[in-house]
C-alpha cells in the first residue's frame, strides 16, 4: 500500500513525518517478507540439489544386473553355479574403485557341489558374433585349466538370465575348448 500525496493535501508537517515514517515500517514490513521468502527459496533449492546429487551417488552402489546366484540351465554343465557379487562400492575418496567378486560352484562326482576360490570380475567391452558389448569377466582357475568367464544379463521369456561364455584355456598339453550357457537367477547375493 502506497501513499499518494496530492496538492489538495493539507497535512502538517509533523503529520507527514508520521506518514512518512509510518509507510517506512510498512516497506520494512514487506522486505522482510521478500528476505523471507528468498530465504525459503534458497533452502529449497539446496534440498533440490542434495536430493538430486544424492540420487546420483546411490546409483553408482546399485548391484548391476549380472550379480547374483545363478543355476546353470543344463544339469551336466560347467560349472554348475555362479555366484557374483559387488564387495565394495566405488563411492568415496577412500575407495574410488567399485569391486566385483566371481565365485564358480561346481558339482562333484558325488553330487556334493563344491565352491572354487571367488576371484576379483570387472566389467570390459567384448565382441561377440560382430556385436561389441559391456561384459562381466572373470577368470577362475580350475587345475589344470583357467575358465575365462564372459557374463552378461539377458531376458529370457520374460525372467533374468545370464549368457555365459567359458573359454576353458589349457595351462598344460590338454586341448581348450569354448562353451556355452546359459544360466537362471536362482537368488540375490
């Protein structure tokens, strides 16, 4: 509310000090209000920002789609289990670097399944069949052979699968040879 003074005014002069002072207090008034209002303004613009950056952040520990329990479709394969996980999340100055684990579970002669060494996986670009594509890699040692494990998730029929190539390099006279899986999410690790 302003005040308009017109000629036709006949205030004293103490009268328009009051008047003068009077609207003083009133735009003090309002400018607190507009202080207050930018004041809100900019905390809710910091809690914008912190809830966005926070998203950010948490999506780097989100467990790719790779990590699980996963049961190998056919009943003789090689191995018969895989177990991947995320040990630790890349998310700080102390430990910038995500890491992964691979744990192969095959199945004895006398059907007892038995848990190789985990040993360290890591993402990598791999070609396959001409397609270069982001797989989960891991290399387990089995005796006399190192199974080089390319892992990636796929849907099958509408449910989580895992194709799974095995390059199983010989370390001695044995021939290599390559296989093929595929395995189903049978749990989360």
């Amino acid at each position: 509310m302003q005040r308009v003074w017109t000629t036709s005014d006949r205030l004293t002069t103490r009268a328009r000090i009051a008047v003068s002072i009077a609207d003083c207090a009133f735009l003090i008034r309002e400018s607190n209000k507009i202080r207050l209002g930018m004041r809100a303004l900019g905390a809710a613009a910091v809690l914008a920002a912190s809830l966005l950056f926070a998203g950010a952040a948490s999506a780097q520990c989100v467990n790719p789609r790779e990590m699980g329990l996963w049961q190998n479709e056919q009943a003789n394969g090689d191995p018969i289990q895989i177990k991947s996980r995320m040990v630790e999340c890349g998310d700080t100055n102390t430990q910038p670097n995500t890491s992964f684990q691979v744990t192969a579970i095959v199945k004895q002669s006398s059907g007892a399944l038995f848990a190789r060494s985990p040993v360290a996986g890591r993402y990598v670009q791999w070609t396959f069949n001409g397609v270069r594509g982001r797989w989960f890699e891991g290399d387990v040692w089995t005796g006399g052979y190192q199974d080089h494990m390319m892992m990636r998730a796929v849907t099958q029929g509408g449910q989580p699968a895992l194709e799974v190539h095995i390059w199983h390099k010989s370390l001695d006279s044995k021939p290599s040879a390559w296989d093929h899986y595929v395995y189903r999410k049978i749990g989360n690790t």
